[in-house]
C-alpha cells in the first residue's frame, strides 16, 4: 500500500508540474488560437536564467522564480509584437511556423552561447530535501512547485472568469471583431495573453533548476507533453489543463511502475490518443 | 575586318590569361599536401557537450601531428605532417545524435567533402551507420570510443574502434564484485540494470545481464528508460522495489544527474553502483553532483588522477585544454577519438600510401604505440577491436576519480557498500 500511494504521490506532483507548464499554453491557444511551439524554449530560457541567477548572484530559484515569470513575459509580449501579430489573420501555419522557427533561434542561442553543457544548481533552499509522511517520501521541490501551480493556475482562472479583463479575453477569444466592435483592445488583448502565458511557464522554469539540470534541450519533451495536456483538457480550459495534467501525471507514473518504465510515455500517448477519439475536443473543451 | 581580327586577338587573350591562372591554380591545389578527414559527433542535441568535447580531441591530435612538437612524447609528435608533408584537414558535421542523419551526414562528408576518412561517432547508434557508409565506399572509419559490442561482430574490414566495449567493462564489473566478495564480504548477490532505451543503453545492459549471470549473480531488476526523459521517478521507483545489491548503469549527460538526484530524493542506495561509459566519468557532471557524486563507480579509460600511469598525456592536454570551453582535461571518450586520429597518422606513414585499402590492411597487420591509452598500445582484431583496450575501475571519493581495481594499479581502497545519503 505504501508503494501505491507513493507511486500516486509522485503522479500528483509531476502533474502539477505539467499544469504549471501547460497553463500558459492553454491561455495562448485557447484564445488566440496560436499554437506556440516555443513555449519548451521559453521554459529553457526561465531556467538559464533561474541558473545563471543562482550561480553567480546565489539567488534562490525560489526567488528566481518571480524574475523568470517577469523576464518570461517581456519575451512573451516580444514575441507577440515581434513576431505572432504579423502573421495574425494569415493561415494558422504562418504562426505555427513562425513559433517554430522563434524556437530553433532560442535553442541555437542558448547552444551558442551556454554551450551544450548540463548545468545544475547546488545548494539549493529546496534541493535534496524531502519530506517523510509515515514512510511516504515526499520532495520539497516538486511540492513547492505542485503549490505553485495551484496558486497559479487558481489566480488565472480567477483572473479569465471573474475579472473584466477576463471578460474582454474571453469576448476576444470567442469573436475578436464583435470584441473591438465592443470597444475592447484586441491587440493590446493578445499581447497581455501571450505574456502571460509566457510568465506562467516562466515561473515553472525558474523554479525548476532546484532539483533538472539545465541544457538546451531541457524543453523539449515539456513541451511536448504541455501540448498533450492542453488538447487533452480542451483548448482553453485551465480546468481542463489541470485535470488533464494530473491524470497525465497519474498514469505515467503508474504504467512505469506497474507495467515497465519504458511504457509510461506510450501510456500517455495511449491515453492522449483515446481521449481525443471518444471526445475530439478534450475533456472540458467548449 | 579588321575589327573582327581585334576582337578575336582580345578573346584568344583573354582565353589565355584565363587558362593560365586556371593551371597556376591547379599547379597549387595539386601542391597542397593535405588529407581532409571528417569528423562526425552529436554537436547539438541531447548528447552535444560529449559530441563537442570529442571534436575537441580530434583537433587536439590533429595539431599535434601537423605541427611540430619537439619533447613531446607521442608517435609523430616531433615532426611536421606526415609522409613528407601532408597535414590533416577536418571538416566537421553534426549528427545530432540520430541514426539517420549521421547516415546522411557520412554520405555527405564523402561524396560532397570528398573526405578521406570519418572519426566518430560517440552515440553506437549514429556510429552504426555511419560506418556502414565507409565500408560501402572502401574509406576508413576510425572510432574512438562508440562501446557496443555488435559494432566490431560485422566483419568489417575498414572499421576500427580504440576503446573497450561493454562486454569487457561488464565482465570487469563482475570481477570486480567477486573480488569484493571475498576479500570485503560485501555480499552482493542481485544485480539491477538501468539503462537508456538505446543502442548503447540496450547493448550494454545486454552484456550486463550475460555477465552476472555467468558470475553467478541474479538480475532482479532490468530498467530501461527514454533518453531525455523529464522524471525517472518510476524507474527509480522500480529499482528500488526490487533492491538490488548492485546496479550496472547506463545513463547518459542530464539523466545521469537526474537518476542520481531521483535516488537521493528516494532515499536508496544499492551497495554498489556501477557505470559504463556514462555520466559518471564526466568531471564536470560529477563536480556538479558535488558530494552526491560520491561513491558511485565506473569503467574509466582516463581521469586526470592517472597522470603518474600516463605521463605523456599532460602536454597532450594542454592543447586540449585550449579547445574547450569552459577548459577541461581529457576524459575516458574524448581522449579515444585523439587516439583514434594518432594510430591512423602512424599506420598511414607506415604505409607510405594514402589508399584506404592499403592503410586499413596496415591498421591491422601492426601493433601501434599509443601513450594515450591506458593499455600502451593499440593493436587491432578482425572486426576493427582494440584487442589492447584497457579501463579500470574508480570510484569517486571527495570528488576524485580513486583507481580501486584491478588491485595491482589501485590507489584507494574502494568503499563498499556505499555511504548511505541520510550520512553524507
């Protein structure tokens, strides 16, 4: 029974950090309809600079975390300005495109300027602790940002559904024209969304370098599974995202437990793929 | 008329100029001495900081066999080029730690850089074919330090590998534990395997199992995980239920940390960790790790802490030095592909020809001198395996690589089993 529940515990804990990272992708895909394939490297670049905070100023990633939510967003908001508002009444490849391309240029950046090297923090507030609850080990790391992500994900959906800025987002994410026809910025909308869907996964990746080695790829299979998440929940649904995420997180836990550890990511995948059969538009999706 | 003949003298001249630069030209290319080699290694991706420390070895052997290097105690090192005169140019690619590309990316070296031969490849699973493009196109693949076993079963007759492979580092894991049986009473019994779902990984942990059960030890757990995964929680988990006495692992770059940190958030320890050619003899994953580090063994064929077993390698890297950045010594794969690059500069000028038959057929008939191997010298079987591949056994302490065995070349007595986390 111990080993079930800490296998469970574990599931719960890498879920909240999929909602954490999946949370901003959500917001940006559910109401721009932008699929934003450099939200792995935005997740990278947080946690370099998370590192980098850590290592020459001895900030704790704790700390760090506010400042790669802050830094995150500016790049969100860049990357919006920059780049997504070009390609905004195109062919959805254009942005597709354009985020994947933004993606290549991140990662060969950080490649060209960090180097391949895996740099990981010492002597962390967090790292290498653990609580004990009657033999059930739990990591203080994963916990803090399994709380992080609550908080988090709690305060957006407070934000997008009892807020008049949320109003505005959803009347934009529902018919942008009828929005600006209601007075409401659209632009200024959008740019708001893409930064904070950057900062929420800018939080993630400055608290992360406590227990992940940073690199250029760290992003990657995130990313990935934040996608899963976020169809997964139904596009725009932080609710969703978050359901998703847990059971995501559950079920690859338990697959690389009870059947074999190489299996957990085909579980996933697995139950990624029914899920969008027996309900295309995701668990919560409108 | 007349304007015609003007204008035929101005074209004949013209022409003439034109073929006169292009045979000055050609005269120089046919001057310059130079055998360009391709060097293949995962210089981006997950593996990208071994692919570029290898590169960094194989410019390091380059420059010393190009210039002179008088009091350097290496083969070739003294005088300038090989074979009167000819240098070695490389031309790098990236095979980013994929199969294919390293196929498509050896396909261009020869027939778009019309290289002459290829080093590399450090991931067994891009080395694969890889080399079965050069043996294709007769051209020689030198591979420094690729470890599965099934690289050197294919007969072929252009390839040549300098380091150990897996099977020998697992028979000498198993040794080893007998050894520690004995004389420590560390009674290991049970042997658990982690290993990355790849070539390498599925090779390695193969002979792993072969060589427990020929010892005598029962395989309890076997863990294979994706490379680059984002938790090895379950994988950790599953070893620790089984509780193996030891652990044969092999995890590469970032996952190596992770399984560790994992082990250490976990709170278990078998008695024995041992690893390939992994994580582990990185000096600066291990400086990383810091004290979590500690105590975990493996197969290495360099540490700078062997300088007294090989003194010629210390002017070899400081060269090596220059080329990486942030400057780190030699570790037990980037200093194979130097070794790789040196043995081919000696058998091509004892062969005193630049045909790649001629020269493979020369790798194989001869015993090389190579100071920068742990075993001496390079010798090779059919098949291209360095029969002379040596690695011992160390174990980190106070974040030195300690030589524990075999007992004959040992520094430090190994600590078995290892200190557990809560008493670090």
């Amino acid at each position: 029974m111990a080993t079930f529940l800490q296998v469970a515990f574990d599931g719960l804990l890498n879920g909240l950090l999929y909602a954490l990272v999946a949370a901003g992708l959500s917001l940006i895909w559910g109401v721009m309809d932008v699929i934003n394939f450099a939200h792995g490297e935005f997740l990278m670049i947080a946690m370099y600079l998370s590192y980098w905070l850590g290592f020459i100023w001895k900030i704790d990633p704790l700390i760090s975390s506010i400042a790669g939510g802050a830094f995150v967003f500016i790049v969100g908001a860049l990357t919006y300005r920059l780049v997504i508002s070009r390609t905004i009444g195109k062919s959805a490849m254009s942005a597709l495109l354009a985020t994947f391309g933004l993606s290549m240029l991140l990662k060969n950046i950080c490649l060209n300027r960090f180097s391949p090297n895996f740099r990981l923090l010492q002597d962390t507030l967090l790292g290498g602790k653990t609580l004990d609850l009657a033999g059930i080990i739990i990591p203080v790391p994963q916990l803090v940002i399994g709380i992080f992500a609550l908080a988090l994900l709690f305060v957006i959906y407070r934000l997008v559904n009892k807020t008049r800025l949320g109003w505005a987002i959803q009347a934009t994410a529902m018919d942008k024209e009828a929005a600006e026809l209601m007075g409401i910025n659209t632009e200024n909308i959008y740019l708001l969304v893409f930064g904070l869907g950057g900062a929420c996964v800018g939080i993630a990746g400055g608290l992360l370098p406590s227990y992940l080695a940073v690199h250029p790829e760290v992003g990657a299979l995130f990313s990935l599974i934040a996608f899963i998440c976020v169809a997964m929940g139904g596009f725009g649904s932080i609710p969703g995202a978050l359901l998703a995420s847990l059971l995501i997180g559950l079920v690859e836990a338990f697959a690389g437990f009870y059947i074999a550890p190489v299996f957990k990511y085909v579980a996933v995948f697995g139950l990624y793929l029914a899920v969008v059969m027996v309900r295309p538009r995701g668990l919560f999706g409108w | 008329m007349k304007r015609n003949g003007k204008f035929v003298r101005s074209l004949f001249l013209v022409m003439a100029a034109l073929l006169a630069v292009g045979a000055l030209s050609g005269a120089a290319f046919a001057e310059e001495k130079v055998i360009k080699i391709g060097t293949l290694f995962p210089l981006t991706g997950p593996c990208a900081l071994a692919g570029q420390r290898c590169r960094a070895a194989v410019e390091t052997a380059a420059e010393v066999i190009n210039n002179a290097h008088p009091g350097m105690q290496v083969p070739l090192a003294a005088q300038e080029g090989i074979l009167d005169g000819y240098k070695f140019v490389l031309v790098h690619a990236d095979h980013q730690g994929k199969p294919d590309v390293a196929k498509s990316e050896a396909e261009r070296l020869f027939d778009q850089e019309k290289v002459w031969g290829i080093i590399g490849s450090y991931n067994s699973a891009a080395t694969k074919p890889a080399s079965f493009v050069a043996e294709l196109k007769q051209k020689i693949f030198m591979c420094g330090c690729s470890s599965s076993g099934a690289l050197t079963e294919r007969d072929f007759k252009y390839f040549f590998r300098m380091a150990p492979t897996d099977k020998t580092e697992s028979l000498e894991f198993v040794e080893f534990i007998e050894w520690a049986n004995k004389t420590k009473n560390s009674g290991i019994k049970t042997v658990g395997l982690i290993y990355e779902n790849t070539e390498f990984g599925k090779h390695a942990a193969e002979e792993g199992r072969m060589a427990a059960e020929t010892g005598g030890l029962k395989v309890v757990a076997d863990v294979p995980f994706n490379p680059g995964a984002t938790n090895l929680n379950s994988e950790v988990q599953t070893l620790k239920a089984a509780n193996p006495d030891a652990v044969f692992g092999a995890c590469l770059g970032g996952d190596y940390t992770l399984w560790v940190r994992t082990m250490k958030q976990m709170d278990w320890l078998p008695k024995a960790a041992l690893n390939y050619c992994t994580g582990y003899q990185d000096p600066i994953i291990a400086g990383q790790l810091g004290d979590d580090a500690n105590y975990f063994m493996g197969g290495t064929g360099y540490a700078p802490e062997f300088a007294e077993l090989m003194p010629a390698v210390a002017a070899v890297e400081e060269i090596y030095k220059t080329k990486t950045d942030p400057s780190v010594p030699f570790d037990s794969d980037s200093i194979q592909e130097a070794v790789a690059l040196l043995v081919l500069a000696q058998a091509i000028e004892k062969s005193g020809s630049l045909d790649p038959t001629v020269v493979a057929e020369t790798l194989h008939a001869n015993e090389w001198e190579s100071p920068l191997s742990m075993g001496g010298k390079v010798a090779f079987a059919p098949g291209g395996q360095n029969l002379k591949a040596m690695s011992m056994l160390t174990q980190l302490q106070g974040g030195e690589y300690k030589r524990i065995y075999p007992v004959d070349l040992a520094d430090t007595e190994p600590v078995i089993p290892m200190v557990p986390w809560k008493d670090r």
